[in-house]
C-alpha cells in the first residue's frame, strides 16, 4: 500500500513539474487539425458539420479552427464569417470549444488570417505591424476573444506578401525584366520589409506576454510561399511561440504555375526545381536559425492540386508537365483546380467514371500523382493531379520523426475522406500520419 501512495504521489509530483516548466506532453507527436469552417457551406456530400469533427478528434491534439481576420478600421480581431462563428444560427465558436468536454486532452486555437482575409485587403496584415498603439489594439482584442469563447490559443497565420513565380528567361527577357526592375515595374515591392518583420517580431512577444497570464497558447502558421527569412526573425520568434506550423506545400499550383503541373508538395527538392520549394528546405531555415526540432510542425495537405491537359501536353504524365490551367472543379468543393481526397480517390478505382492513372512515389520524395491524358479522338481534355494520400501522409510523418520535428499538421479535415468512401475508413490521410509518428 506504502507502494502504491508513493507512486501516486510521484505521478501527481512529474505533473505539476512538468505543467510548472511548461513541459509539452507532445513534444514530437503533435497531430494539429486544421478545420475551415466554410466547409459548412457546402452543397451535398462536401458539407462539413461541427459533429462531423468527431471521428478525427480522437486523432488530432490539436484543433486550430479557421478563420478569424482583422478589421482594418481599428485593427481588432474579427469574425470573418459572423452568422457561422459567433451568430445566434450556428455559433461554431462555442460549440467547438464545447468539443473539449468530450474530448479533455484536445487543445483548441483560433487561427487568424490563413489567406481567408480578401486579398486585396492584406496590406492591414503589415499595418497592424507598424505603431505600438495599432499593435496594442489587436493583441488586447485577441486576449478578449480567447477568452470570451473559452479556446486555448490563437494562431498567427499571417497574411505577408507572398513571394511571386521566377520564369526561366531567355537572353530578351532577362534583359527586359532587368529594365522592369529597374524602372520599378512587376511585382509588388514591400519598401518596410524590416520594420515589418521586427513590427511583427514586437507584436507577437506582446502577445505572448498577454496570453501567458491567462495561460493561453501562441502558434505560428507560415503560409505557402512566404519568403520566411524576410519577415520571421526565427531567433527571437521562437521563445513566445510553442508551435511553428510549416506550411510547405501548395508550392506548384494551378494559380501560380498555370502552364506547368507539377509536385505541389515534395519532401526533398527534385531536379530543375527551385530548392526552397520542398519541405526539407523550409524546415531547415527554421532549424538553422535557432528553433528546436520539436517546436517545428511539417503541414500536410488534403488536397490535391490539378491541371488540365490539351493536345499539347506530355501523354506520359511524368512532371511537370505542360498544362492550361486549373482542371475541372470536383462535385463536392466545387472549386477549379483543386480536390478533396475522397474526389481524387473515388476516379482511381478500377470502374470509376473519368478513371485516373495513379502513379506511386517509391524514392519517397516528392509525392503521389495521377492523370488522365487527353484524348486526341474526341477533342476532350485531360486533367493531372498530383496529391497526399495515407502513404505519403505517412513519409511526412517519417521525416517529421526522423528529423526530431514536433509532429504534422493536416489541412484541413473538411477534405480529407470524412465521410470514408474510399474504403470506408474515417480520415485515412489524419490516420496515416498519425501512425507513422
């Protein structure tokens, strides 16, 4: 019995160590869930309900809830969907955070900005950075709204400019884009790269200082094709953050490289391709500069990207490939260029209608994909697909473990196959991470 009372006590002692230095229980099996709550508002078998994210939450350690933006006015947090967040009809807010009655281990953030803000509204994302009291206004309304609806933590998935497409040149055109440049003509050029970047390293230490009395979590989600050694200062970021969640995925899509379908989400860098455009890449910036492994969260995508494929285009499939532009929108999300994982693997049976030839990864690098080429007897044209499913999920978890990285983060739930028809499996891109951990 004497035993017994002293191995509780011990147990009860290792708790409260652990909670007073703010041991992470997760430190390298950290599932992060991402949820888009206008999934809801999809018509037929896409629709996504708040009851729909129980199957996964015995997965996810995390659930960060998508997405809150900033009002430009007076640079305060805001709703970004007020009739589905916090209206009287739905109030997801609240009945996601309810999801930890059932659920007490789960922590749940509220994540802001995640490209859900209007594009032509971001310049807020910089201004917010740039005066103490612009600063002072939003970290005071995110401590408000944390609170006022019970999450756990909030996630900066801040909007900064995104870095544009390089194209190979000839002789001509380089010269030409040099006058370009010269001239001040082309992308769009932020002149406060460093004000911003330590605006933002100032506001995110602020933040942190408010959230840490109310012990309440601060995470960072880096978006695609943010040039992370602009504006995030890893080495003075890292110590009020608990999570880095490293977006490295969406790199080739349809938007972006219209002509050329590509890997949208390769672990290592492949042969003629930019070499930051991988996973290894953008995880090492942050593990160069300071930030522990098990700080670092490699994300995964549900989705897959698409092209469509012309008379034009390669009839081997292999990437890249020459292509016109976003393929065929899919039945349940209904946007061009994009598919949920339940749509791509419902054409890779052996009878489905617009069958896809699937084509597997064996170096376990770069990623699946499949396509159907175009067909030169009726004029119709293909699509190519490249794509996550359980396998690959399960090689980004391997890295992640390999590498002593703090877990995965699936984005988002909504598109993975919540309803199981592939195989009648729940999540299996949630799962096939998960169990590579």
């Amino acid at each position: 019995m004497k035993l017994l009372i002293s191995t509780a006590v011990a147990v009860v002692l290792l708790v409260c160590v652990n909670s007073a230095f703010g041991v992470d229980p997760h430190e390298h099996s950290k599932v992060v869930c991402y949820w888009n709550a206008t999934s809801f508002e999809r018509a037929g078998p896409g629709k996504f309900q708040v009851d729909d994210l129980r199957p996964a939450l015995s997965l996810c350690t995390h659930l960060i809830y998508g997405f809150a933006g900033i009002n430009a006015a007076n640079f305060e947090v805001v709703p970004l969907n007020p009739n589905l967040d916090t209206g009287a009809g739905y109030g997801f807010y609240r009945l996601v955070t309810q999801l930890k009655r059932q659920f007490p281990e789960l922590k749940v953030y509220l994540s802001i900005g995640g490209n859900a803000d209007p594009y032509e509204e971001t310049h807020k994302y910089l201004t917010v950075t740039e005066t103490s009291e612009a600063r002072n206004k939003f970290v005071r309304s995110v401590d408000r709204l944390l609170q006022d609806y019970d999450f756990d933590g909030v996630d900066l998935a801040w909007q900064f400019p995104p870095v544009k497409v390089k194209k190979n040149r000839g002789t001509f055109g380089s010269l030409w884009h040099g006058i370009k440049k010269t001239f001040g003509y082309g992308k769009f050029k932020d002149e406060k790269e460093q004000e911003h970047r330590d605006g933002f390293t100032i506001m995110v230490r602020d933040l942190k200082t408010q959230l840490r009395a109310k012990n309440k979590a601060l995470t960072l989600t880096v978006l695609p094709h943010i040039n992370s050694s602009i504006y995030y200062d890893a080495r003075l970021l890292t110590p009020n953050l608990e999570a880095i969640h490293v977006f490295a995925f969406d790199q080739s899509n349809p938007e972006r490289t219209p002509k050329k379908a590509d890997y949208p989400a390769p672990i290592y860098e492949s042969y003629g391709r930019e070499d930051t455009d991988n996973v290894d890449s953008q995880t090492r910036y942050w593990l160069e500069n300071g930030t522990p492994g098990g700080k670092i969260v490699v994300g995964i995508p549900a989705f897959a990207r698409t092209w469509k494929l012309t008379a034009d285009s390669e009839a081997a499939g292999v990437p890249p490939v020459t292509a016109d532009g976003p393929g065929a929108e899919g039945p349940h999300t209904g946007i061009a260029g994009l598919l949920s994982y339940a749509e791509v693997c419902s054409r890779l049976t052996e009878h489905a209608v617009g069958r896809l030839r699937r084509v597997n990864d064996p170096s376990k690098k770069y990623g699946a994909y499949a396509y159907q080429p175009y067909n030169s007897g009726t004029g119709t044209d293909g699509i190519w697909v490249g794509f996550e499913d359980p396998e690959t999920a399960g090689n980004k978890a391997l890295y992640a473990k390999a590498k002593g990285l703090g877990g995965v983060a699936i984005y988002d739930l909504s598109l993975d196959d919540f309803r199981g028809v592939c195989n009648g499996d729940k999540f299996p891109i949630v799962k096939g991470a998960k169990f590579k951990l």
